[in-house]
C-alpha cells in the first residue's frame, strides 16, 4: 500500500514537471516568433502570454503617412517687352505723272499713198516729158511775196508754195494772196525744226499744228505736198510723214539766192544755176524772204529772165497738184 502511494506520488511529481517543460518551450517560441522592433523607432510592446499556445496576437502595423505633395513652383514673372522704337512715318505717295498733253488731231488720210510716192524724199518728177517745177519756201518773211505772184501772174507761170505754220500766222494775206492766185500751198512743218531729232511724235504734232494754220487761210487742206525743213530727214522720218498722208518734196537744183549779195551770189548766179541744172523733171528751189544781212532778193530779181531760158530751151513749166495721185 505505501509502495503504490509512492509510485502514484512520483508519477504525479513527472507529471508536473512535464507541464512546466512544455509551458517553457511554447512561451520560448512565441518569443522567437514576435518581430523584432525597427532600430530607429521605440520597441514595438511584446504581447502578453496566454495559457493557450494558439492564441498568438499579431503584431500592429503603423501606417505608412503619404508623401507631401511637391510645392507647385513659383511661376516666374515674364520679362516685360522692350519699348518698340516709334514707327517711321510712311513715304509720301510719289505724285502722279501729269497726263501728257495731247497731241494736235491729225486730218485722217484721205486715201493710202500710191506706192510709188512712198519711202522717197521727191528730188525730181517722175516724168521724161521736159517739165520744170518752180517751187518757192516760206519762212522767215514775206518780203518778196508779192514780186513774185506778180510775176508769175504776168508769165502765167504755175508754182508751188512750201510755208510753215509760223508763216501763215504772222503772214496770213501772203498766204491767202498765193491761194487766191491758183498756186498749191504746201506744208513746210510748224516751226521749222530738224526732223532728224525731232521725236515721231513730235513730227506729227508739228505736221498737224501747220496744216490747221495754213489750210485756215487756203480752205484747202495741205496734204500730200510737205517738205522737211532744211531738206533734213531720215528714212524714219519719210515714213512718219508718209503715215499721215505727205510726200516729202526735195529738189534738183537750189539757186542758193537766200545766201544774198553778202554771201557772195547776185542775180545772175541765181540764173544760171537753175539754167545748168535743168533736166526732165527738174524741181527748182527758191525763196520769198529777203536775206537777213543784206535785205537782198536775189530769186524774185533772177524770176523773169529764169522763166524765159526755161520756155527757150524747150521746158514746161508745172506745179505739184499731181504729185500723190
């Protein structure tokens, strides 16, 4: 009977010792089995052992804080524009060009030339007959005008007057005299200028300024008789007169008398120079004024003997009505 109580005493003794061992290692593990604290925070508390090994309580987590929003940047403040410096005032319109004046109307052509009248400056008559033209220039004055009708009215001898626009005006009953005595009156240019500078355009200006003043006082219009002042011209200014309706009309022999008595010449000189330059054809150059130095009129003075050696030898006299036709 004691030796069963002692057995059953020792048993008890194992018992509890075998308690305390396990109790020991389950709290030996939960210590192993807790996190260990951040080293730069506090010691997060361990939690309290229980009875029952199962009941573990998980550690808490301290919640990670969102990062700060970045501070938006001060926006810069935009540099202000230089002043701009004032703007130029603008150019002034350039004026307009004046409106060239117009030209004096030409007379429309009464018909085209015949082409045999154009591109020539008429030297002679184109004829094989033995005719002479005596042809008169009127320009600076009309000291000889009336001489000279006198005289072909008392040969009735035809001639041809060749006057500018400027001779009409200061003359005009010179001009009316030769109209009325049956003598053709041609142009002779406005102002008698040099055709060969003279611009195309101012040609025909000139064409027309004299044809108004002359054919005012004629009542026939001057067309197609013109001849270039100074005898002057350039195959581009026969063209221009021919586009207008002139024949330019030259000569075959100037008796130079315009030169007067001061030039050396006196009227016998006059005579015979037309003499010896007489052919079929022929057209005689001769002058109205008297010379300027010496108030000689050395064409009017040789005009009767000059009309007589012409008959003499065998010549007619004619105008140039025909001429252009």
């Amino acid at each position: 009977m004691r030796s069963h109580d002692r057995g059953a005493a020792a048993g008890g003794t194992r018992g509890r010792t075998t308690s305390r061992l396990l109790g020991a290692a389950l709290v030996a593990l939960a210590v192993a089995c807790a996190p260990t604290a951040p080293a730069d925070g506090d010691p997060e508390p361990s939690p309290p052992a229980t009875s029952s090994p199962t009941a573990t309580v998980p550690p808490s987590r301290t919640p990670t804080p969102s990062p700060a929003p970045a501070p938006e940047p001060t926006p810069e403040p935009e540099p202000e524009p230089a002043p701009q410096p004032p703007a130029p005032p603008p150019e002034p319109a350039p004026a307009p060009e004046p409106a060239p004046a117009p030209e004096p109307s030409v007379p429309p052509v009464t018909g085209d030339l015949p082409p045999a009248w154009r591109g020539v400056d008429l030297e002679r008559l184109p004829t094989s007959a033995r005719q002479v033209a005596l042809t008169f220039d009127g320009g600076a004055s009309d000291t000889a005008v009336a001489s000279i009708l006198a005289t072909l009215d008392r040969y009735d001898a035809p001639a041809t007057f060749f006057v500018t626009g400027a001779f009409a005006r200061a003359y005009p009953d010179a001009v009316r005299a030769v109209a009325a005595a049956g003598h053709p009156v041609g142009n002779h240019s406005d102002t008698h200028p040099d055709f060969t500078v003279t611009t195309s355009a101012a040609i025909r200006a000139e064409l027309a300024a004299a044809d108004a003043s002359i054919s005012a006082l004629t009542r026939t219009p001057t067309r197609p008789l013109f001849r270039f002042p100074f005898g002057a011209r350039t195959p581009e200014d026969i063209r221009v007169v021919n586009a207008v309706g002139y024949v330019p009309v030259r000569w075959s022999v100037d008796t130079l008398g315009w030169k007067g008595t001061s030039g050396g010449l006196d009227a016998a000189t006059v005579h015979r120079r037309v003499v010896d330059g007489l052919q079929p054809g022929a057209i005689v150059l001769m002058h109205v004024g008297s010379n300027p130095d010496d108030g000689t009129t050395l064409d009017p003075d040789a005009l009767p003997g000059m009309i007589e050696e012409i008959r003499a030898r065998g010549y007619t006299l004619v105008d140039l009505r025909d001429v252009g036709r």
